[in-house]
C-alpha cells in the first residue's frame, strides 16, 4: 500500500496556510511550521528547521504581505520574500522535493487591458510585488520543477481580511468610498487549497510545475467587491451605519505608500487546461465565507455588536 505524501506547510498559522493544513491532512501526513518554529529572515532558523526532515512536498504561503510595510522596510521584505523562499526551494531540490510557492499579482503593474495571463510580461511597480518576484525566479531558478502559484485578493476563514474590515468600517462610518479604478479577481484561502490538489495529486500523475494563476473566475472593482460585501451582510441582519459604497480612485487614497496595480486580474485559463476545472465564480466563494466562516461571525459579533 502506498504511503501518503509527507508535506511541511511553512507559515502553517497564517491564513493561506490553515486551509491548506485543513485541506491536505485529509490525505497527506502535514506538518505545518510557524514562527518561532522558524524565522524567514534568518537563513540559519530556516536550515535548522527544515533540513532535519524528511518530505516529499513543501508549501510556502508565508510572505511578508503587507504592501505599505515593504515599500518602507526593503531589507525584511527581500529577505522574507526573496533569499527565503530561494533558500527554501535549494533544500527542497537537494530532497527531491517538490515546492509551492505563492506569489501575487503585484508582480503586474496593471496597465493591461483585459486578464493577465501566466505569459504576460512582469513589471511590479514597488518593493512588494518586485521582492516577491524576485522569489519566484528564485525558486524557479533552484528546480524547473517547484510550482510557483500567484493568488490575487485573499481572503478567508482564520484571520480577517477585505470583508471583515469593510463590513467593520460599514458598521462605523455613515460613508465609504473605495477605488472604482483598481480590478482584480478576489480568491478565498479555501478555494486556493481546493484549486491547488489537482495540481500536485491529479489523475494524470504528474504534478504541475512552473507559474500558475490561482483565482476565483469573473472580476470586480474593489468599490463593487466592497458593496458585494455590504450585501451581504445586510441579508444577515448586521446593524450597518451605510448600505452603499461610493467609488473613488486609487489616487484618492492617500494613506497608501505603495503603488497599486490598477488591474491585476488573473486568467486561470492555463489552469483550467492542465486540470479540466473552472474555479467558481468570487461571488459564490465570497457568499459561502459570509455564511459559514467562524471567524468573519466572531469578528462581526465583536465589532458591529
């Protein structure tokens, strides 16, 4: 009888990381790491955590995501997000394992017209979506045969994200106003992981390699994904100041230090080629999460009363 796969999930407390934990345990022996278990910005934690194992897959969702942080702190974001995951894909090839490493759609900087496929030229406009670029060469770099999967918009069960913060703003503030010029396509963690097994475990056999778009299908503006969000959450009953986002554009907010793609809206033709599944569309996704999500209950409960 064959074993399962052994599979390390290195930033397993994030949320990316705890659907693919939840998802891949199902079938797989998982063992998730998080700090202090082991630090990205220091390749000596990274080595003393992972070569003592032995596996045959390695999931990298942990990154130092925060946009505005990276453009103000280079140093930790291309350690985090460049020599780190480049270390980590070097051990893996030296186990013969294989590596997922997740990556973003700040790698675009948004002035094409129309969805962004795996092929497209790359030109990330800040630290962010350079320094995680850089990881993707990397990884790439130290086995053509690690997987390199660009999601878009996250969201999910375990932490709170996009919905619970717009919903919370909505639950506050008798007015809001989002980017009616910035567009991409929103992806739960959940679906990221579901989107990701026929990649690596699928019928044929052979698991995938090189670049992937993992993303829900269809695109919004971040003013319609907000409203989208709002109502929601009037179907549900919580008490909101305001019922309506208004639009504006990405030049209107000032609070951000980074530049934003104005779209990153990703194809997932090329996955839909490889595994024979469409991803559904955000707004179904995006109900499910409202419906059943513990965390988007317990935040709302706490914020909106």
């Amino acid at each position: 009888m064959k074993r399962p796969p052994r599979i390390v999930i290195v930033g397993a407390a994030g949320r990316l990381g705890q659907a693919l934990e939840a998802r891949f345990s199902r079938d797989a022996t998982v063992l998730g790491l998080a700090r202090p278990q082991i630090d990205l910005s220091s390749s000596q934690s990274i080595r003393a955590a992972l070569e003592p194992l032995r596996f045959d897959h390695l999931m990298l969702p942990a990154a130092m995501t925060a946009v505005d942080a990276c453009e103000t702190n280079p140093d930790q974001a291309y350690a985090i997000n460049t020599a780190a995951p480049g270390l980590i894909a070097e051990i893996c090839a030296e186990k013969k394992a294989q590596m997922t490493h997740f990556s973003t759609d700040f790698v675009f900087d948004g002035a094409k017209q129309g969805e962004y496929s795996e092929e497209d030229a790359v030109n990330p406009l800040g630290i962010y979506g350079d320094s995680k670029l850089q990881g993707e060469h990397a990884v790439l770099a130290a086995s053509p045969l690690h997987l390199v999967a660009r999601v878009s918009w996250l969201y999910g069960p375990g932490k709170p994200a996009f919905p619970e913060w717009i919903v919370d703003q909505a639950c506050q503030h008798p007015e809001l106003a989002l980017p009616a010029d910035k567009t991409g396509s929103p992806v739960s963690s959940t679906d990221v992981a579901e989107l990701l097994d026929p990649l690596l475990f699928g019928p044929g056999g052979e698991p995938a390699s090189g670049i992937f778009h993992l993303c829900s299908s269809g695109s919004c503006s971040h003013q319609v994904w907000g409203q989208a969000c709002l109502d929601l959450a009037v179907e549900l009953g919580i008490p909101l100041r305001t019922r309506e986002i208004l639009g504006n554009s990405l030049a209107d907010v000032r609070a951000f230090v980074a530049k934003r793609p104005p779209n990153s809206v990703m194809s997932t033709a090329k996955y839909t080629a490889f595994t024979g599944r469409s991803p559904r569309p955000w707004q179904e996704a995006l109900r499910e999460h409202f419906a059943t999500s513990p965390t988007f209950r317990k935040y709302l409960a706490a914020a909106c009363g």
